[in-house]
C-alpha cells in the first residue's frame, strides 16, 4: 500500500462518517470519536504491516493500540483484513471479522455484526462481500459466503448461503425478501469527488 493509498482510505472513511474531510473534523474524531478511531488504527496497521522496515518498528506498536481498542470498544478486525474504501461502522460494540474475510468499499457494520469462519462443511473458509453492503445489528455472516454487492443484511439474520447483487436478506436463515437493494442504507458514497484535490475546496464550502 502506497502513501496516497494510505490517505485515501482515511479520509474516505471519515467522510462516511462524517460527510466532509476536514483536517479539524478528523483530529476530533481520533481523539474523540470512537469508530473512526478504530478505522484509523484499522488502516494504518494495514499500511504498516505491508511495509518491509516499517513492519518490524512502527507497526508493533500500532497493533498494540489496535489490541487496546479491540477491548475498549468492543470491535475485533485483524490489521490484515482485505476491506476497501469507505468502510462505516455505525455503533462500536460486538463487531468481530475474521482476518481472511475480503469486504468491499462502501460497507457497513452496524453493532453486533460477525463475518465468521466455517470449519468444516461444504461452505468451509471465509466470507467475501461486494460493495455497497449494508449489515444490520446482529448480523452473522457464516462461512465461504460470497454477498454480492449493493446487499442489505437485516438484524439479527444468519447467512450461510451465497447472496446475489441487489437482494434484501433477512431471517433465520437467512432468505431473500426482495431486490430492493441496499439503497437508503449506505450513503455518502460519492467522496471520489471530494477527495478529487481539484473539488476538495468546492466540497468543503459545501458542507
């Protein structure tokens, strides 16, 4: 992962978040705030660990505040993770991702939410999400799952099957209500334009 890389996936997260990339709105939110805290630490371990001399000096210490946050909000991704741009987490608490799950840009983790390893079974592995995903509290994801994009998972539902693009899930197990997508759920998606160095002063007088 390169700088520029690095700072885009930040800032993409915030403005999720938040709506805007101000550098004050940013420093307020690591002190202060409580996922985007975790999502910083998230990304930049995952910067850290891919860098050959940074992995053994910097990125200790970064896992060890990843480590302290894990216990304090209640909130278990591995630096690891494969997770794209604009990843949201609503509500800290009761968040846990197994390291080898793969999640697409734009996805949402509401409280509660599990993407879980199966251990032995024709669904054996890991879970993969497509963009555009929305989880709601309680959600499980079982297994080598692949959730297609612009899904929305509803509370409490347990998926241990293959969802195609556009379908609302709920239930347990979980099934397939409607392909009304996830639409209205995940929002704030448009920050390519914001981060655009051309659009960021237009942006900002906007918000």
């Amino acid at each position: 992962m390169t700088d520029l890389k690095w700072n885009y996936l930040i800032r993409s997260d915030l403005y999720r978040i938040t709506g805007n990339i101000r550098l004050r709105t940013l420093l307020y939110h690591l002190l202060f705030g409580e996922a985007y805290r975790y999502n910083f630490w998230l990304r930049t371990g995952y910067f850290l660990r891919n860098r050959p001399l940074l992995k053994y000096t910097a990125y200790p210490l970064v896992w060890l505040i990843l480590r302290r946050l894990s216990f304090q909000l209640g909130i278990s991704i591995p630096a690891g993770t494969r997770i794209g741009s604009g990843l949201y987490i609503g509500h800290f608490g009761g968040i846990v991702v197994s390291g080898r799950s793969v999640i697409g840009k734009n996805c949402n983790l509401s409280h509660g939410v599990t993407l879980g390893q199966a251990n032995r079974g024709p669904n054996k592995g890991y879970p993969t999400l497509g963009d555009n995903v929305y989880l709601g509290p309680g959600a499980k994801v079982v297994g080598a799952v692949h959730i297609g994009s612009n899904v929305a998972i509803g509370a409490n539902c347990v998926v241990t099957k293959d969802v195609p693009d556009h379908a609302v899930v709920v239930g347990v197990p979980g099934r397939v209500i409607s392909y009304k997508g996830s639409a209205g759920y995940v929002n704030r998606t448009d920050y390519d334009e914001c981060l655009n160095p051309a659009r960021q002063i237009a942006c900002q007088q906007k918000d």
